[in-house]
C-alpha cells in the first residue's frame, strides 16, 4: 500500500484540489465532487439555517430542495431553477472565505505525515509556517491553521470536515504521532 500522502488520489492531493477549487477558483460545483456527504450535509444545513427565510425559497419545498442540494452532481438537475444553487454556492464560498482570511497563504504548507485517525478516515493539516525551509514536528507544537478531514471512499479521498486551530491553548498543539490530535473548533 503507497502511503505517500502527496500520491495522485492520496489524502493530502484531495484536500488540496478542493481547496484549490473553492478558494483559488470559487468553484463549489467543482469541489462538490470531492466533498463527502456528510461535509456536504453540514453545508446544506448550515445555509437553511441562514438563508431559509429567503425570498427565493419562500412557497417552496424545501425538503425537496435540500435533496436536490445534496446530489452529486451540480447544479442539480431536480431544483427548479438554477438561482437556488447559485445563491447557495455564493453564500457557501462567501462563509468559507471568511474562515480562512486569517491565513497567510504566501507561507502556508501541508503537512505530509499520513494521520490516520481512524479506518478510512485521514487528518490532513493546513498550517501557518512562515518560512519556506521545512517545518520537522518532534515535540508538541502549537499550529494555526487548519485541519481538513477526508473519508475514504470507493477508493478515493472526499473532504468530509473542515476545523480551525486558532487557539493558543498548549493543549491544543499538534503532537507528533499522535491520531488523537483534533484542532479547537
């Protein structure tokens, strides 16, 4: 089995093309391919919570139009008008810009070590370096960034978490080989 992380297909390649779908092209329906179900579902979910009073969606079904929204493919050939994916993918990517503008993009890097955390299941670590040289993790260290979570399925990474670290709680400091590791969020 090739553990490389950075391998075509590995967990760290996903995370970084949905990343480079939604943050460097704003492009959801692109990344929707890549994004698990359950990541997908806390994104529907979180817009209904925001924007379920919308006039766009007022005397409408919304049980068939958060179906819709959760589909593969997109926009869904099910939601009567494509205005409603529109004003989801713009308001999605709007949230997820804003939960990201603490990062420093010019000196940010991947971690590479795979982090199983559970069976099928990946930690893949977005951090803040600030140097372009290496970055060896040997004792507990404290990262700002991001933790992106990716499932396995039919042999393909799909991101299924986004969380920040932004704490300076030393109990939340990314410790070497350890899978328990979760960022504050």
């Amino acid at each position: 089995m090739d553990l490389d992380p950075f391998r075509t297909g590995g967990p760290v390649r996903a995370a970084a093309t949905w990343l480079h779908h939604v943050k460097v092209n704003q492009d959801l329906e692109s990344a929707w391919l890549f994004t698990h179900s359950d990541y997908r579902e806390f994104l529907v979910n979180t817009w209904f919570a925001g924007f379920g009073d919308s006039p766009t969606l007022a005397d409408r079904k919304l049980a068939e139009i958060r179906s819709c929204l959760l589909e593969d493919a997109q926009p869904a050939a099910g939601l009567d008008t494509p205005k409603i994916w529109d004003q989801f993918s713009l308001t999605t990517l709007a949230a997820l810009n804003q939960l990201w503008a603490t990062i420093v993009w010019e000196h940010s890097g991947w971690g590479d070590e795979p982090r199983t955390i559970a069976p099928g299941h990946e930690a893949v670590v977005l951090f803040d370096k600030a140097t372009e040289d290496p970055v060896e993790l040997n004792r507990p260290t404290h990262l700002r960034g991001f933790a992106f979570e990716l499932k396995g399925s039919d042999g393909a990474w799909l991101l299924s978490n986004v969380a920040a670290n932004e704490s300076e709680d030393p109990e939340r400091s990314w410790r070497p080989g350890d899978p328990e590791w979760r960022p504050a969020g």
